[in-house]
C-alpha cells in the first residue's frame, strides 16, 4: 500500500503536542458567546398550541420560523432539551453548501432523473436562507466565498477535471495561488453554492427572529414521550407536557421519538480544531484571501475554513462510530485524535509551524445509509420528521423545514414530489452487524486512499447495492 502525503511529510516529532498544550476542551463557537446568549425558561405544567416543535437546533428552528412566516395566526411553541443550538447546530464547521444530496457525485448515484431539480432547488434554498438572514438582520458572519475543493493525491487530480457548473478548476499554480499549501496538486473552486457562517450564531439569531414572530420558545424542556389525544399530539415531558394538533420532529443525532426510526441512523463522532487568532505575517504567509471553505478529496477528508477573526478551523479526518451508535459524551474527548489533526495541519500549512490551538471539541453526526436527509410523517399525518443529514445539515436543514411543513399542510409540492422526499431509505443492521459493517467499511475506504483511490470488493459491494459513500 501507499503512504499518503500526511505520512510522508508529517511534521517533526512534538509539534503537534506543543501547538495542541492549552487547548480548551470546549466548541469555539458556544464557547465564544454562551454566557451571553439568551435563557429561556423551561416549561411548567401544561400547554396548548397549534404545532409543537422538538429540537432547538436548525431542523427545528427553520421550522419555527417559517410556520409562523407561512401562517402569523399559528401559534407554536418549540422545546429543546438543553439550549438553543448547543449540539450539532452550534459545533460543526460552519459550511452552508447548497447540496440537499451530500454533494453531487451521491445524489447522480441515488436520484439521477431528479438531480438538476435537486441542484436547482438546493441553490434556490441557500438564496432564501440568505434573503432570511438580511431581512431579520441576523449578525451570524455570513461569507459566500464557496469552498475550493483541493487534490492533495496525484489520483485526485483527474476527479477535480472533470467539469462541473458554476465552479472553475484550478492547476497547481493557480491554487496554491490561492491558498500556498505545498500539498496542492489541483483544485476545484465552487465560487456560488457554499457560504461560510458561525454556526453558533446562527441558531441564536434563528431563535431570536422566530421569538420575535411569536414562537414560544422552552429550554431545558426534554421530551420524554409522543402521544396522541383527540385531534392531535400529546408531547409529555419531564415538567409538563404540550398538546398541539401538529408536531415537527428535529432529534437529529439524538433518539428519535418514533420507533419506526429506531434504525434509521447512526451516530458518528466528528472531530475539529481551531487555532489561535493569526497574525497579519502568518496570514500572507498562506494567501486565502478570498476566504473560501476547503476541503480535499480524500474518502477521509479534512474540511477547514477560516472565521472572521482569522482563527483556521481544521477538522475531519477521523469519523468514528461507537459500538451501539448511542451518544455518549465519553466519545467526545480523543487525544490521539487531535494530535492526527494537528499533524495533519501542519503538513497542510508548514509555514504556520509555532502557531498554536485554542480549542478542541467533537460532536455527533447522524448519518443515514443514503448519507442524506430522509423525511416522513405518522400519527395520521399529525407527525413530519426529518434526519440522517450526514453532516451537511447547515443548509438541508432549511429545505427540510420547508418540506416538513408541506407535509403537514398535506399540500403536493415540487418538494414533496421528490423520489428523495417520498422514499425512506434502507435501515442499518442491528448490533452487533452495524459495529462490524461500519467500521469495515471505514478500513475500506481507508485502504482505498492509500492505493490510488482503487475500492475493494467491499466498497465495490455497497455501491452495488445503494449503499457505497461518495460524495
């Protein structure tokens, strides 16, 4: 097998130890602006409304926010078992791509009849979602920059030559002329369909935007059970309960409150770095000055971006599933996991050797065997859901609110027209099956980068079947 160029131009032995002492084990983005961030109050007794709304992160507050866009009379009061956005919402990287298919290359493979629809659609979401973000003034660092796509393998460079629209390729000139990483071979830069936001603000402004146009909004509010009465649902907590005549589901990587769902994702852990503001030299050191996303093209990718302090998010790489898929914050402190990462930073950026990290954190992704959103309803219409984003739920999570409400209005729209929207995908096995599927076929994919992108019978075996990763 080959070596990949992380392992043979790995830095010298201690420096990414030394970069890594200090580091907080806390999310950069909550832990910026969490103590200054709005409380709301956790709900006593019994309430009414007319949609109730379980999960405070994007799923749930683009919810929010459009029903009552939709429908100003409606009442609806949303419920979040800890605080607004403090899970996947408030963690992740910060990419708002335009794909609803976890990029192009797995929606031609599951839904090619329907792609340029898909791809129409997912361009004309992050349009509204930007159109959102001005009218109710939302302070979130909102950058459509896109994101540059780079080869860091010879193998990788014939994948990026292949046209695409609305982006251009690179040589290796032209994009270590964007950005200088010895490691570029080529790029692909999508210019239009990726935004860059702070993810944390994100769903505070959603909060407070929904807030203002009367959504009753609970923390520390866990739901602990479904049920139904006369006309609608009953959502009984641990202090109370709300009965509405409609309910939205938004758990993403958490439990879901439908048995039906019980194996319809699995939770992997996702890890990520953030430097140290850097200083003017250490930034012209590198370019990127168009401040784009980037990420490589590797099955075991490492996406990183730059916040509006000139911090670098580095993240990616390792995406470890735990047997039992259940999430545990034991599985969010790996050691060995930041050090691969800042290793692999700075093989990335050599020149930024001495520059050190301020925070570490991980958090939970969960992920469907389409490796996309899946959608659906019960209790009689009365229930819409939606989950399995894989990852790429910054932007999803918008159109998905927006297909949750069709469903509920029982309207037949473009949206819910969709092969994507109307068909669930395969369940995963029960353990102790997932454990062993799973991470075998992350070995495979593994295995697959170290020999020139080849995939084994494994891997070749799942796309047969609809369940190979390639995005």
């Amino acid at each position: 097998m080959n070596t990949t160029v992380f392992e043979r131009n790995a830095p010298r032995p201690g420096v990414a130890a030394k970069a890594l002492a200090g580091a907080v084990h806390r999310p950069f983005w909550i832990d910026e602006l969490e103590r200054a961030a709005p409380r709301h109050p956790r709900l006593e007794g019994t309430a009414s409304a007319d949609m109730v709304i379980i999960g405070g992160g994007y799923t749930g507050l683009w919810a929010a926010l459009r029903a009552k866009e939709r429908d100003p009379g409606r009442s609806v009061i949303l419920l979040e078992g800890r605080r607004i956005s403090w899970a996947a919402s408030g963690r992740n990287g910060g990419f708002c791509e335009s794909s609803l298919t976890h990029g192009y290359e797995n929606g031609l493979n599951r839904w090619p009849d329907e792609l340029e629809t898909l791809e129409r659609l997912g361009l004309e979401n992050l349009e509204r979602m930007e159109e959102a973000i001005a009218k109710y003034g939302m302070d979130c660092d909102w950058e459509r920059t896109g994101e540059l796509n780079v080869a860091v393998e010879p193998h990788q460079v014939e994948w990026l030559q292949e046209d695409a629209p609305g982006s251009v390729f690179l040589d290796q000139a032209a994009v270590r002329a964007e950005v200088n990483s010895p490691t570029y071979l080529a790029g692909r830069w999508y210019k239009d369909s990726v935004a860059m936001v702070h993810p944390y603000k994100l769903g505070l402004e959603l909060a407070r935007a929904a807030a203002e146009l009367g959504v009753e909004i609970y923390e520390d509010t866990r739901v602990l059970e479904l049920g139904e009465y006369d006309g609608g649902v009953r959502a009984v907590t641990e202090n109370g309960e709300v009965r509405a005549g409609q309910a939205v589901l938004g758990t993403n990587a958490y439990p879901s409150l439908l048995k039906r769902n019980k194996l319809m994702t699995v939770t992997v852990y996702d890890y990520a770095l953030m430097t140290e503001p850097l200083t003017p030299a250490q930034l012209d050191s590198i370019g990127w000055r168009n401040r784009q996303g980037i990420g490589d093209m590797a099955n075991q990718f490492h996406y990183y971006r730059l916040s509006k302090d000139n911090r670098i998010l580095f993240g990616g790489y390792d995406a470890l599933y735990f047997r039992g898929g259940r999430v545990n914050p034991r599985h969010e402190n790996r050691p060995a996991t930041w050090e691969k990462l800042a290793a692999h930073f700075f093989t990335t950026f050599p020149q930024l050797e001495g520059v050190k990290f301020s925070h570490k954190w991980a958090g939970p992704i969960d992920s469907s065997t389409q490796f996309s959103a899946f959608f659906g309803t019960a209790r009689k219409g009365r229930v819409a859901y939606a989950a399995g984003f894989t990852g790429l739920g910054v932007g999803a999570t918008a159109f998905a609110a927006d297909v949750l409400l069709d469903l509920l209005s029982g309207e037949s729209t473009e949206r819910t027209r969709l092969e994507m929207v109307r068909k669930r995908p395969l369940p995963f096995p029960p353990e102790p099956l997932a454990s062993a599927g799973i991470n075998l076929t992350r070995w495979s994919m593994d295995r697959a980068d170290h020999n020139a992108g080849k995939r084994n019978i494994i891997l070749k075996t799942l796309d047969a079947v609809g369940l190979g990763f390639d995005s």
